[in-house]
C-alpha cells in the first residue's frame, strides 16, 4: 500500500533534491510546476522503496519530554534517548524529535484504550 | 564499541549494516526514472534531467549524512541498484572509481565536495568530450593538481574494500553486470591524483550508447544541451528546519492528507496557525512552492470578490489621504441616488458624489465598491479632528502636509506580546535537535509509560543517516 506522505520531504535526502530543484529553478531549466510534480514523484518512492527495502528493527528509549497527538499525527520530543539498531549498534541522542504520521495499517485506539485525547500537548517542566 | 563519552564508535561493521546508500540510491532511481514523461510533458530535455540527478546525489553525498563507500559492493549485489549501474554509480560508486580519488567520502576536508564535484564535472564533460575529441590522451602525465590525501583513511596500498580504492590493484573496471561494456582506466601512478578524464571518452561514449539502449534516463543526450551547473551546497544540518512540505500538493494524486502535525518547532495550536507558519517557511526557503501553488489557484474563483473598503484608514504603505474638503470641487454631474454605489461594467465612470456629502464620512475609493458603513457611521470625534502631530494619529483626519506618523491605534497596550515573561521554549524549537520522520503503528499508554510501534522511519541522529522498517520504542513522561 502506498501512502505518498510529504512527511519524509524533510530528511536529508528530501532536503537534497528541494535544493537541487531550487537550483534548476533559480537557473530557469524547470518550472516550479514541474519541481512540484518532482517533489510528488519522491513522496510516492521514498514511501515504496522504505516499505519494500528497509527491513531493520530499531528501539528507542528514552525520556519523552512532549507529546503531542493532531490530526492524526503524533509528535514525540524525547530526552536523552538512545536509539538501538538491530545490529547492536546504539546511538545515544541528546534531543530528539520523532514525527509519526499514521500508517495505514495502523490499528485505532481511539476507543477504549488508554489514549490522550485530541490535540493534547504537554509539556513537562 | 564507545568512546569517553559513551558515543558510539562505528566500526566497520556498523557501516556495513547500514542500508542507506542503497535506499537512497534505490530512492533517487526511482524518481529519475519515473520523471521522464513529466519532463516530457513540460517540455523540459533529458539533459535538465540528468543535471536534477547529479545535483541531487551530490547534495545527499554533502550532506555525509550516509556513507556511500560501502555502496558500491551493495550495488553489485543488489539487482535494482545494478541496473542503474552505468548512470548510478555516477553517484554511488562510479564517481569514485573514475576519478580515483581516494578521499571522497571519508575525509572531513573542505575540498570534498569541490573534488566530487569537480570529478562529476569532468565525467559530464567526457560524454560531451566524447563526441569532439577522437583521440585519448595519455595518463602518463596528470595534469590535476593532486588531492590532499586522508589520514583517517587507510594507506593507498591497502586492500580496496572502500570506494574507490578498488580501482587501485585493477587495470579496467568491469562491473559485474553482462553487457554492460567494460570501463578501461590507465593505471593509476599516483593514488593521491586525479587522472585526466579527457583519457576516458571511448568509455564514457559507449557507457552512454549502453544507457541509451537500456533506456536509462539521461544517456544518449546530445552533447550540445548538456550542461552542469552544480554548486556543491553543504547543508547545515542545524540550520535547515525539519519540517514536512504542506505545499506542493495536487489534487492530481489521491494523497492522505497531512494537514498539520509535522512542523511542531513553533508554537501553534490552532491547526491553521501550523499550516501557515509551515507555508511560511516553505515560500521563504523556497518561493517556488508557493508560485506554482498559486499558479495553480483558478484566478476566476477571486473574480467574484468584492472589496470591502477599509474604514479604519489606510495602512502605512498606503500615502496618506487629505480629506475632501481640501480637495478641489469636482466637476461631475450630480448622481441622482446620492449613495455613490453605482458600478456595473464598462469604463468605470466617477460617480463619487459631490462635495455636497459630508466630508469627513466619504473615503475616496475611486471606482470601487463603496462600503454603506461609512455613509452611515461616523468616524470618532478625535478622528474628525485634524491633527498636527501632540493629537489623533488617524489617517483620515490627518493633514496631508503632514508626514505620516507611525499609528499607535492598532499597535497600543492591547498588542503587548507578554515580552515580561521572557522567551519561552517551545519543543521542538532547538534546531540542533535530531529528528525522525516514520509513521506509527502503535501508540499506548499506561500512566506515564508509553509505548509506540514505528515504522518505516527515518532518523537523523549525530550527523547520520539511519533508516529502520519496524521500531518499537519505550518512553517515560
């Protein structure tokens, strides 16, 4: 199943290829138009290729900071986290942000589990 | 293995475990490949397409965000990535293995990306080279300046089990895949130099012929329209925000809409306040997103609107307005109705009443719409009053030989920003912080223990690229 986010537009790779459209652009070899259907074109592979390529597991623990749960899309400041890959390698993260869109198989635990509620957003001091 | 500091120290093994290299060369694969009839539809040459796909490999290779050295073993493995081969290991691989520079991706030496770029440089130019030049010169004298060579890396005489080393014990490079037609390379004297390119276009010619034939996106350009303008850019990671794109959405795809949720650095609770300030972002980062969103906005759905005139006066970029009755009687016929609101099509003519309407009530609007208000609502007292500067600041009443005055109307005590507080730190708002971008499966908690299923994440953490299909994660609040 395909779920073209724009989520992953913001990751080095996504960064890469809006600047080098912002180059072409600069330079009038592409319309923004064209860098727009470009950018939809990496939304569609970077969701295929991860869901079909990518098969490691990974762990994170850590000390959630804020959470924050909107339309859908669950934002996690964590603390002090370390992110344990399946090879054993572990690397420790100072701060780090997690942005989760929902997958599509995602199950919902909207009712009767022990969920916050909408837009919730707090902030531990 | 770790350090002082309890930081991971990646071994050999950690980086032969990290998929990335392939992903992304998978990733760019597929989206240069998918982009031929879309370049055909905007009429746009294959060559502007071959240039998006060096740009876009030499920036993920800036960014160092991914080691690439151990990619081209991969890619001999990995079928897909072998298919693109001949155009792909541009990138992954080829890049290195033609200019035999040893020190591309592992040193953190300035002249990394000038080297990269300077070699893709060169490769481009050997399949336009290819086309004039009917003869190869001899590498028995390299005539470029020779690289500052690593000391992080291993000695030149090493076994070449990183990049381009490989090319070092090897007189050609023949790549695995049958057919493909085998890259002669004179023999290196010198690992730290850079070989002249202008000694490769026999090669470069029938790599190209191969691609062509393959049906690889960017070979069999014609040498005239080939162009390459790459500037390396080296991204600060720390200063590029890490916020999902709201823009550049079609209706043309069926799309699950992300609405808000991925750009949390600021403060906004409201869901259009985080749209905004992600908009805002984007069209200042890249105005081109906003341009071809509004391209695309039907400019006939504003035909329809109707201005409202603005009755608390003009704004400050606006020249101030005198008021009517130090101007001039008009000489216009009188409007029988009175209202002034008489509009419909043709040249539009000035049925501004006359000066026999109370002054101070009718805004000059030209030939917009007058709004009824302001025929019926007078202004304040102190706004009648002209002013010279102790008293009202309002446009209306302002004398025009007065030079406009900063209002503080709109800007009073009601738009304190609570500044007495002091700045306040929202989450997310550290742009050193790492980021990781995936979708969930699972989200639970139980008090303050919370437990989450991600998956197909990407997570950049210390510098680095790590890519994972499933992680679960443990966290407490």
């Amino acid at each position: 199943m395909s779920y073209p986010y724009e989520l992953y537009r913001g990751s080095s790779v996504g960064i890469a290829l809006a600047d080098s459209l912002d180059a072409l652009i600069s330079s009038n070899e592409i319309t923004p138009q064209l860098a727009i259907r470009i950018m939809e074109r990496y939304d569609k592979a970077v969701c295929d290729v991860l869901q079909k390529q990518v098969k490691a597991k990974a762990t994170f623990k850590g000390r959630l900071h804020t959470y924050r749960n909107c339309d859908d899309v669950w934002s996690f400041y964590l603390r002090k986290c370390t992110l344990k890959m399946e090879g054993g390698e572990q690397v420790p993260v100072e701060k780090l942000k997690i942005i989760a869109c929902k997958h599509p198989d995602a199950a919902d635990l909207t009712k009767g589990q022990k969920t916050p509620s909408k837009n919730a957003d707090k902030d531990k001091e | 293995m770790s350090n002082s500091d309890g930081r991971l120290i990646h071994t050999g093994l950690a980086f032969q475990t990290r998929p990335q290299p392939t992903v992304y060369r998978s990733i760019i694969d597929e989206v240069i490949g998918s982009l031929k009839p879309d370049f055909d539809e905007f009429g746009v040459g294959e060559d502007v397409l071959l240039t998006l796909q060096q740009k876009w490999e030499s920036r993920v290779h800036a960014s160092r965000a991914a080691d690439f050295s151990d990619s081209q073993a991969s890619a001999s493995s990995n079928p897909h990535a072998a298919q693109y081969n001949g155009i792909g290991s541009v990138a992954a691989s080829g890049g290195v293995s033609r200019t035999g520079s040893p020190n591309i991706h592992r040193t953190n030496s300035p002249t990394i990306p000038n080297s990269r770029g300077a070699s893709r440089t060169n490769s481009v130019g050997n399949v336009t080279n290819a086309y004039t030049r009917t003869s190869s010169s001899s590498f028995s004298n390299p005539p470029v300046k020779a690289e500052p060579i690593d000391r992080s890396l291993p000695a030149v005489g090493n076994p070449p089990s990183v990049g381009g080393m490989s090319r070092t014990n090897h007189a050609s490079y023949n790549p695995s895949l049958q057919g493909l037609p085998s890259i002669s390379l004179p023999p290196l004297s010198n690992m730290g130099a850079v070989p002249p390119l202008s000694s490769y276009p026999q090669n470069m010619n029938a790599l190209n012929a191969y691609g062509a034939n393959r049906g690889v996106p960017g070979y069999g350009v014609p040498p005239g329209g080939m162009t390459d303008n790459r500037n390396v850019l080296m991204l600060n990671r720390g200063a590029a925000p890490y916020g999902a794109g709201a823009a550049g959405s079609s209706a043309s795809q069926v799309k699950m809409p992300q609405v808000d949720g991925t750009w949390d650095e600021e403060e906004g609770d409201e869901e259009g306040s985080v749209s905004l300030r992600k908009r805002q972002w984007l069209v200042q980062r890249y105005p081109w997103m906003a341009e071809a969103r509004l391209a695309n906005v039907d400019t006939s759905q504003h035909a329809t609107f109707d201005i409202i005139p603005q009755v608390d006066g003009p704004s400050s970029s606006t020249p101030p307005v005198p008021p009517l009755n130090t101007l001039p009687p008009l000489n216009l016929p009188p409007v029988s109705s009175g209202t002034g609101i008489v509009r419909a099509g043709g040249p539009p003519p000035l049925t501004l009443p006359p000066l026999n309407l109370p002054s101070m009530n009718t805004p000059p609007m030209g030939n917009k719409i007058l709004h009824p208000s302001l025929l019926i609502k007078p202004p304040p007292e102190e706004d009648v009053k002209p002013s010279l500067g102790g008293g009202s600041n309002s446009s209306f009443a302002r004398n025009p030989n007065v030079p406009a005055q900063p209002s503080e109307d709109i800007n009073s005590d009601l738009d304190d920003t609570d500044d007495d507080e002091g700045p306040q730190e929202q989450p997310g708002s550290d742009p050193d912080a790492d980021v990781t971008y995936c979708t969930y499966d699972k989200v639970t908690r139980v008090k303050t223990r919370w437990k989450v299923v991600f998956r197909d994440g990407m997570v950049h953490a210390n510098g680095k690229d790590y890519l994972f299909g499933r992680c679960t994660g443990e966290f407490d609040w």
